[in-house]
C-alpha cells in the first residue's frame, strides 16, 4: 500500500509506504510525476515509512530504491523519513540507498516532528 501527495503552498511531496508489491510501482511513479508537477524544484519531501516492513532481501526494498532515483531525478530538495523507534533500522537501510543517490533524509518519528523539521529548514 502507498499513498502520494502533495502540498503546493508547501512545495511538498508527502509519501506514505507500506509494503510495497511489483504492481504498485508503475502507479506510484504516476503518482509522484502528477504530484511533482504542482511542485517547484527544490521541493521539501516527507516519506512516512512506520507500517513498512523492509527486507533488504525482498523485491520491496529494489523498489523503494527506484522510487528514491526518481525523486532525486525531478529535483527534490529536503527529505525527512518519518521511521518507527522501535524499529529504526529501516531509516538506516533507506539511508543507505539514499546516499548512494545523492541525498541524505533527516529521521524523525512522527508527523508532526517531521513537519518541524522541513517548515524550519525554509
């Protein structure tokens, strides 16, 4: 399950990830092309990744790492993941993938932190 938005008073893309399957890609790549294009460059992203079950040996996580080459791509700026505490590994493995694409996320572990984050970086 994903789910792709974004705020263009904001310059933000929100990106919300469960468990991803193969079918879902192509949508979501859909999804954050009609979603970048309300957006400037440089546009701030928030990706939520609590509920997301990565296995680094499993298809999701060679998604995941398409998904951030794409982003990096159309002009993304800022990043904050917003990662469950208990299992904060997750932000280490994307972060991982990340850096080797260029950029490099900010944790944080709910929304609203995540929120603070990006609006004070303006």
């Amino acid at each position: 399950m994903y789910k792709v938005e974004s705020n263009s008073q904001k310059n933000r893309l929100y990106i919300t990830l469960e468990d991803l399957e193969t079918e879902d890609i192509k949508p979501i790549l859909a999804d954050l092309d009609t979603c970048i294009a309300k957006l400037k460059p440089g546009f701030t992203c928030l990706v939520d990744i609590r509920k997301m079950k990565f296995d680094p040996k499993k298809k999701g996580s060679e998604y995941v790492e398409i998904i951030q080459g794409a982003l990096s791509d159309l002009g993304m700026g800022d990043v904050v993941r917003v990662v469950n505490q208990k299992d904060a590994d997750h932000y280490l493995r994307m972060d991982e993938q990340s850096i080797s694409l260029g950029y490099k996320a900010k944790p944080a572990y709910s929304i609203e932190e995540a929120e603070n984050i990006l609006d004070n970086q303006a």
